[in-house]
C-alpha cells in the first residue's frame, strides 16, 4: 500500500498503457518513447554537485509546471518518497529503478492516465517518456515532440550541431531517442 496520499488516485486505475486499448493490443502491449535531455548550462549528472542537482531540479519543477503541455501533471520529489512508494511508481514503470534508488534532488512529473512521466535528475538532467497501449508508435511521438518542443522553449538543451543531443551515455547521443514496443 503506497502511503504518499498524491500517489493513492494512481492505484485506483490501471496506466492508459496497460489498458490493452491501442492498435494491435493483442500482440502488442505498449509501444514507448524516451527522449534523454540536458541543461545546457549545467555539466552531465554524474559530474554535478548536489547544489547543481539541487538548481536543476527547482528550474526544471517550474519549467515544467508552467508548460501548457503539462498541465494537471502530478510533480513528486521522489528524494521524499518511502520506498514503498518508489517502488510502486518503479513497478508502473513512471520511475526507473536508477531514479528510485538515487540519492539527491530528484523528481518525475505524472501525467493522469500515466501515459508520460518526466524524470529529473536521472542518468540525465531530464527523461522524457511517453507511453501508449499496444502498437501506436506515431501517437507515442506526436505527443512526446510536443512535450519536449514546450520545455525546449523554455530552457537550453545541451546541444551540437554536428552531434545532435548531448547525453550522459555515448549511445543515445544525437536525437537522444530510445523506443521500444
């Protein structure tokens, strides 16, 4: 039993994802997109100070919360949560394990139908995913290219004109896009 009072309407429904409502949900579960993000301004997390991810983490909750886009959002500092409740966003897949077990500034914003969650402080300043029930990839990032184009106007990402997308790991440099299904 979850015991953050935010996090009890979550466990009264099952995730947009889950519902086995989307294209070919007889074969297909979930369709997902993440984008990796980082602050232009800030160096990569693994370097940062607990005052950087302390700053990145207060500019990111009020980007995010001004953002139309997001609007209605449940925004959590995850560095407050009970392990009980880590582990029920973990298990809804809102969190990745790495975020729930972290130390520091951290938090993640939750859309209400849980189709995306916003990661702060992860492997990276920010990750973006988006999930939707069974094969529905195009929807997956339409939806995502919206979220990331309100926050991209307003902070700078770490970007290179030859590289694309700065990120912590080598491999998802460049759009910083990972999907799976």
């Amino acid at each position: 039993m979850v015991t953050n009072p935010d996090l009890n309407r979550l466990t009264q429904q099952c995730g947009e994802w889950l519902r086995a409502s989307g294209p070919e949900s007889d074969i297909v579960i979930s369709s997902r997109i993440r984008l990796a993000r980082n602050l232009a301004e800030f160096p990569f997390i693994r370097r940062c100070t607990e005052q950087d991810r302390a700053s990145i983490e207060k500019s990111l909750r009020e980007k995010l919360l001004s953002a139309k886009e997001l609007q209605g959002a449940l925004y959590l500092n995850v560095d407050g949560l009970e392990r009980v409740d880590r582990q029920f966003l973990v298990e809804r897949q809102l969190i990745s394990r790495e975020l729930a077990d972290s130390v520091g500034a951290r938090s993640v914003a939750i859309d209400a139908h849980e189709q995306f969650s916003l990661m702060v402080n992860e492997e990276d300043h920010l990750r973006i995913q988006l999930m939707k029930s069974g094969l529905d990839l195009r929807s997956a990032w339409d939806q995502i290219n919206k979220i990331d184009d309100a926050i991209e106007q307003r902070v700078a990402y770490a970007f290179h004109e030859r590289l694309g997308y700065l990120t912590a790991c080598p491999t998802n440099v460049g759009t910083g896009m990972r999907v799976s299904v």
